[in-house]
C-alpha cells in the first residue's frame, strides 16, 4: 500500500478510500480477481460497490500501474514489483491451484523490444501470460499421486 501511495503522489493523483479498499482486496487475495469478486470480498465490510464503481477503481489502479489485468482470466491482480508500465511482464498461472506470479527480466525485455521495433510496432500492454504448474503444487504431486516426503 506505501508504493501505491507514494506513486499516487508523485503522480499528483489521489487513492480514494474506494481505490485502497479495491487495492486492499487484491492484496489480501493472492490471487487474480474480478470485479464482481471484489465486490463479494468487501461486501462483509458493509461496503457494497457498484459494479461501475469497482471498474472505474480498477482501471484507475491498473493506468497507474498498481494492478495487472489478466486477459485470460478476465481478472486483476495486484503488482508488488516498482517496474515502469512498458516493462514486459510475465505471469506464470498455476494451472491446479490458480496461484499467479509475476517475473520480468531484462533480458526477455530488450528481446521482445527488438523484436516490435523490427516489426514496426509499439507494445500497449506487454504482457505474457504462460500457465502451467507451480512448485508447490508441483511438489505436491507427481503424475496426479501425492507425493510422501
């Protein structure tokens, strides 16, 4: 919530009350969430968001690089990592347990930044989804049969 709250500032925006409960329960989540998710998760809280309301406080997150949309999952996660919004961004969907981290790396950076510059064209949003298992569950399992360690 600090870096949300120091981006917001440094970018002259505000992070409503609306906004931070919307942050807050991406966070809490660990996992992506849509909208009507959200507003499920906060409604205990007594606070009970228009769909409209909840959309309009995730588009101002993600312009602000405080939240990531995963196109598959039609969902939102929240980003931990202070990188710039052009960055590429790679997220790694577990397939069994639906945990998403994200990675980027500098290397996968200048390789997909020189492959659009040779095509002529401008990433808006560059963003690799990649599913498959994670280590936990991968540990968990071996060919569907849990594993004794």
């Amino acid at each position: 919530m600090a870096l949300a709250e120091a981006r917001c500032i440094e970018r002259g925006q505000r992070l409503t009350a609306i906004r931070r409960k919307v942050l807050a329960a991406l966070l809490d989540s660990h996992r992506a969430l849509g909208a009507y998710d959200i507003i499920e998760q906060l409604s205990p809280s007594g606070l009970r968001l228009a769909p409209i309301t909840t959309y309009r406080a995730l588009e101002f997150l993600q312009e602000n690089g405080l939240v990531h949309r995963i196109a598959s999952r039609n969902a939102f996660i929240a980003c931990v990592h202070n990188h710039n919004a052009e960055d590429p961004v790679v997220f790694m969907i577990c397939e069994v347990c639906g945990v998403i981290g994200e990675a980027s790396s500098a290397e996968v950076t200048a390789t997909l930044a020189a492959a659009a510059q040779r095509a002529g064209f401008r990433p808006k949003s560059p963003v690799i989804e990649m599913t498959g298992i994670c280590a936990h569950c991968m540990r968990k399992t071996d060919d569907g049969r849990q594993r004794t360690e």
